[in-house]
C-alpha cells in the first residue's frame, strides 16, 4: 500500500507533468495510463514504463545547451529562442542545476526522486 500523502504528491506532479507545454504527447499518454491503472493488476507495468520513459526524458542541463547552441535547436526554436534556452541553461547549470528546468523536466526529476514509490505496488 502506498503512503497517501506521498501518492497524493505524485498525483500532482503527474498532472503537472501533463500540463507542462514541454510535456511531449508520448510522455502525457504513458504518465495517464499509469494513473488509470493505479490499484489494479495492470499498475506495475504502467509505472515500470512510466519510470522508464521519465527516465529517458529528463533532459541534462548539458543536452539543453548543446541542443540549443545547435543548427537543429536554431531550427527547432528560432535563434533567439534558442540563444535564451542556451544562456538560461549556462546561468542554472553554474548555479548546480543538473537537468532543464522546464515544467515537464521539473516534473519528471521530483517524480524520480520518487521512483521507489511508484514502482511500489
């Protein structure tokens, strides 16, 4: 059984995560099937993709700046977006951010930390 105050967290940083505009559909669609599957026989699966594709999703701080210093980040964002994203990530890195700190990121790394508890069932 898992603690409620602790599902109830998780609970809201999933919604949040959905919310997030840098939340890619993919992630949205695994994060909702996880939370239709909770307390039935289909939950360990859905948390052991859903931890999964967190896992592969959350973005390092050093990816963000090499993606937005790219050819294909100028393309993806526009220059001036991408040179902000590039500086914004080299400002939160030197202040010992890890990963991006978009919503979906912020979302994926307090889930993570949480990991143990959603794989719990």
């Amino acid at each position: 059984m898992k603690d409620k105050t602790k599902l109830d967290f998780i609970i809201s940083e999933v919604k949040a995560l959905k919310e997030a505009p840098s939340c890619y559909p993919g992630l949205k669609d695994i994060a909702a099937k996880w939370e239709a599957a909770l307390g039935t026989d289909g939950e360990a699966a859905a948390a052991k993709d859903f931890v999964s594709e967190m896992e592969e999703c959350l973005t390092p701080i050093d990816g963000l700046i090499a993606f937005a210093e790219s050819e294909n980040g100028r393309s993806y964002f526009g220059a001036d977006t991408a040179a902000a994203l590039a500086s914004h990530g080299k400002e939160i890195k030197a202040k010992g951010a890890l990963y991006c700190d978009c919503g979906a990121c912020a979302a994926c790394e307090k889930l993570l930390k949480e990991k143990d508890t959603i794989l719990a069932v």
